[in-house]
C-alpha cells in the first residue's frame, strides 16, 4: 500500500514477499469485496442491486472496467 501510494496508485504492482511473484492490489482476495479507484459513485439506498446490463452501462459511460462494491453501514 505504501509503495502504491508513493505513486498515487498508478502502479498496482508489487512481488509478494512469500514466493516472489508479481501480483497487484486489485489481484488480492478480500474478506469482503474490496477495490481501489480513482473515483466513487455512490447511490444511497438503492431498492435493488445492480443488473448486469446496468453494470455494462455503467462501464460504458465510463469508459473503464467497471467493479461494484455493495457497503452496507
């Protein structure tokens, strides 16, 4: 993480210290769904999930891969 935010996360990569072996953040499995971005958009209290073709939408107006991260306070 640090040596990610040295450069502002524009460089996920890093070698794991157990087998050397290159790796990068968005690579690594959560308890929980987890992600790094550049931005956020947020809906509050959505009545539903997102479908897939509303994911695909998303990721069109973006332009750019797009994960979706349900957080529940």
């Amino acid at each position: 993480m640090d040596k990610a935010h040295e450069t502002q996360f524009t460089d996920l990569y890093f070698v794991t210290p157990c087998c050397r072996q290159l790796s990068s953040l968005n690579d690594l499995v959560y308890n929980m769904p987890t992600g790094f971005s550049r931005f956020v958009a947020a809906v509050t209290d959505p009545e539903e999930e997102l479908t897939g073709d509303q994911i695909q939408q998303v990721e069109g107006v973006s332009g750019m891969p797009t994960r979706i991260i349900y957080a529940r306070y």
